[in-house]
C-alpha cells in the first residue's frame, strides 16, 4: 500500500487494485495530482499480481476539472504543457482500468475519467466537455479519447454546445458502462473488476495492447494540437469572460475578441 496525503493506492488478494485521490469535495486535477496518479499506474502495471485497477476519488466530485486562471502569463509556456506530459502516461500501460464516476466528471475531469477503459456512474453522476463555454479548446487528450468512446457526431456536440450529460444519457451514448444508483457504485465497481479479474491476466493484457495500445501515441499528439489551440485562445477576451462568468456562476456574454 502507498499512501501519501492526496493518493492511496493498495492492491488486494484478488488482483483488484485501487487508486483513489482525495481533494474532496471536488477533486480538481493539476500537475501534480496526475503526476502521482501516472506514477501508480506505471508502478501497477510493472506488477504482474495486479490484474485491475479501479480508479476513484473522495468526495461529492469524481473530479470537477483543472482550475483555469483568467491570466494569460501564468499559464504554460508555448513549447508544452507538463499537465499533459503526465496525461500521456495514464494511457500507456496493459492493466484494465474501471473509474468510479459520483456527481461530476468535467473538462479535464472527463478527460481522466476516459483514461479508463470502464467507467462505472450513478444517475446523478455529470459528464461534460465544457470548454467552449470557457471560450477555450478542450484538453485532456479528449481530441482523440471522446469520439472514440461516444462517436465522432456526438462527441463534437458536446464540444461545440459543452452541456452536461447525466448517467442515464451517459450510458445511453456508451459514456459510462454501467449505470447503478449511488449506494451501489462500489458493489458494481467491484462486480465487474472481478469480472475482469478472472480472466487470463497475461490474454486481457495482450487484448488491451492490442485494443489501447495507440492511444498513448494519440493522446500525445492530440494534446501537443490542444495545447497549441489553447495558448491562442487564452489571450483572448472571450476567454476571460468564460473564465470570469464561470467564477460568478452567471451566463457568459462572449464578443468573439
């Protein structure tokens, strides 16, 4: 088990492996946080006792996005975003991953959420793609992770609209795997990582390099587009003004400056 004041992971008899992050009660996502979160899936996958591995959060949020700051120079520089190095990462091992998804999963919260392979939500459980509302480009690596799980045509309406999409449309769409009411997330988290558990564990590693084996590649050159749309649209006033409206929880007027 290793546990430091943000991050827990432990792996059980069965071959389940749990990481779980705790910036309760919204769990937002930054350099570090995903660094760390990187680091366990790497050290799990290097462990061939670990067959799954549930990803989870404490707290009202599965995780509710990456603060966003309406600054245009304390913001990453033109040549990366180490954020996204990190991102990379969580899509470059063979272990099968299952995230827990409570109330909302947005912008780079949906992004994490779609470096499982599973995501398991509750009715009340909140997708979205909400950057355009930010007057900004999605990130995340979402580029090449959302049309893959929901399609191309849905995946850019929720980018162009970024509305949010609840658990029961989540998994009309295929956004979420299995739909359960709260009380039962961990009893259908844990039924279907056995699941997985129970199969051959070096076949369901060969099946997902085969499966997911490109995605990290993907999502690597997918976030170098992002991180490039993103710098032009930060110096925008647009941008401000998502950021700004979001801070004061009222409608955006943007002027496409």
């Amino acid at each position: 088990m290793t546990v430091d004041h943000e991050l827990t992971v432990t792996l059980g008899d069965d071959h389940v492996a749990t990481i779980e992050f705790d910036r309760a009660p919204d769990n937002y996502i930054d350099v570090d946080l995903a660094r760390s979160i990187a680091d366990a899936i790497e050290q799990l996958d290097g462990n061939l006792d670990c067959r799954v591995i549930v990803l989870r959060s404490v707290g009202k949020h599965f995780c509710a996005g990456a603060r966003l700051s309406p600054r245009a120079d304390d913001l990453p520089g033109n040549s990366g975003n180490p954020l996204y190095d990190q991102v990379a990462r969580m899509f470059a091992g063979s272990v099968p991953i299952v995230a827990v998804v409570q109330g909302a999963a947005i912008g780079a919260g949906l992004g994490l959420a779609l470096a499982a392979d599973f995501r398991v939500a509750c009715p009340e459980a909140r997708f979205g793609a909400t950057f355009a509302r930010l007057g900004f480009h999605q990130g995340f690596g979402l580029t090449a992770t959302l049309p893959r799980v929901v399609g191309e045509q849905r995946a850019i309406e929720m980018l162009y609209t970024g509305r949010r999409v609840k658990g029961d449309e989540a998994r009309s769409i295929g956004l979420c795997d299995r739909l359960v009411e709260a009380t039962e997330l961990d009893a259908a988290t844990r039924r279907l990582a056995l699941e997985i558990a129970g199969s051959a564990p070096l076949a369901v590693r060969s099946i997902r390099r085969t499966m997911r084996g490109g995605l990290a590649a993907e999502v690597s050159a997918a976030t170098a587009v992002e991180h490039a749309q993103q710098q032009v649209l930060r110096r925008t006033d647009d941008y401000r003004e998502g950021v700004a409206a979001t801070a004061a929880r009222r409608p955006p007027n943007f002027q496409g400056h």
